[in-house]
C-alpha cells in the first residue's frame, strides 16, 4: 500500500480519537497493517505517524484552502473558495479538526510547532486578503483569528450536537461577516 494512502488512512483515526485517543491497535486496524509494517512505514512510531498526517493535512489545506487565497481575484471570491475547501475536508461539518484534536492533550507539546505554522499560515494568508480588500492591517489579524477561531468553534460543536449544522450556517456567513465594514 502507498504511504500516501496509509497516511490517510490514519488521518481518519487521528481526526477521531487525537493523538492521546489514538491505538496503535486503533491505528493497525485503519491501514489493515499490523503493527509491525506500521513501524516499517513509521520508524517513529505513533509520533511519526501523527507527524505525517499533520504534514499531509497541512498540504491538502495549502493547495486547496490557502493557496486560492493568495490568488488574483475579488476577495470574496477567494474567500468563498476557502470556505468550499473547508466544506470539503470537513465534509460539512461531519468531520472533527484533525489540527483542533492534535491540540488537546499530549499532542499539544508534541507537536507545538507545527500547530502554530499550519494555524498562523491560515491565519497570514486569510489577513493579507481582508487587506487586500481594504481592511486595516490589524483590524485584517483580528478578523483572520476571529475567522479561524469560529471555523474551529463551529466544528466543535457540531460534533458535540451530532449535527453539522452550525458548522455550514457560519461558513455561509463567514465571506459576508469578513468583508463588512
């Protein structure tokens, strides 16, 4: 099986449970790999594995959520081509913040530093397009956290009522309530 593959298999495990909530009999049973080819793929084990998928969900979030930002365009139209991105890798709001789990727990420590690059790129990314529609520089920083801080919010308590709804009313506001003066 691919590494890739493997990897998103185990991104599926990490979304769910977090890295303190993640077996590795957990973990085996996701990639139907015993823990032995787990270790072949991940010599590091589960921290390297955990590493992995932070680093895939970081790229898949860069080429579709990010980079769309840093395109030309209308800032709303960059915007709103975040916002599908999110749809997508959340699937509505029925899927839990990989980055949000890893946050909780021993995660936290582990992985500190790749956290804040993936939560301050978002962050950089979304403010300089709020600037580029005018905002000033803070006022753009504030709206960027706020932004980040709904999105992460919205997909927490979606999870915690089973119902994605919230989750998909604030990614209809979030364009409109960015762009407002």
């Amino acid at each position: 099986m691919p590494r890739e593959e493997v990897v998103e298999r185990l991104l599926t495990v990490f979304r769910d449970r977090g890295y303190d909530g993640a077996s590795l009999a957990e973990l085996s049973e996701a990639t139907g790999l015993g823990k032995s080819s787990l270790y072949h793929y991940f010599p590091g084990g589960k921290e390297e594995m955990a590493g992995a998928v932070i680093a895939h969900l970081n790229e898949w979030l860069w080429v579709h959520a990010l980079e769309p930002l840093t395109q030309p365009g209308a800032p709303a139209r960059r915007i709103q081509r975040m916002v599908e991105a999110l749809d997508e890798c959340y699937a509505g709001g029925k899927n839990a913040c990989v980055l949000g789990n890893m946050v909780v727990g021993a995660g936290r420590q582990i992985f500190q530093r790749e956290l804040r690059k993936s939560f301050g790129a978002w962050i950089d990314a979304l403010a300089k397009v709020l600037a580029d529609a005018g905002q000033p520089p803070k006022q753009a920083r504030e709206r960027a956290e706020d932004a980040v801080i709904r999105i992460e919010g919205a997909l927490i308590l979606a999870g915690g009522l089973g119902e994605p709804t919230p989750f998909r009313r604030l990614l209809k506001r979030l364009p409109h309530d960015l762009l407002a003066d």
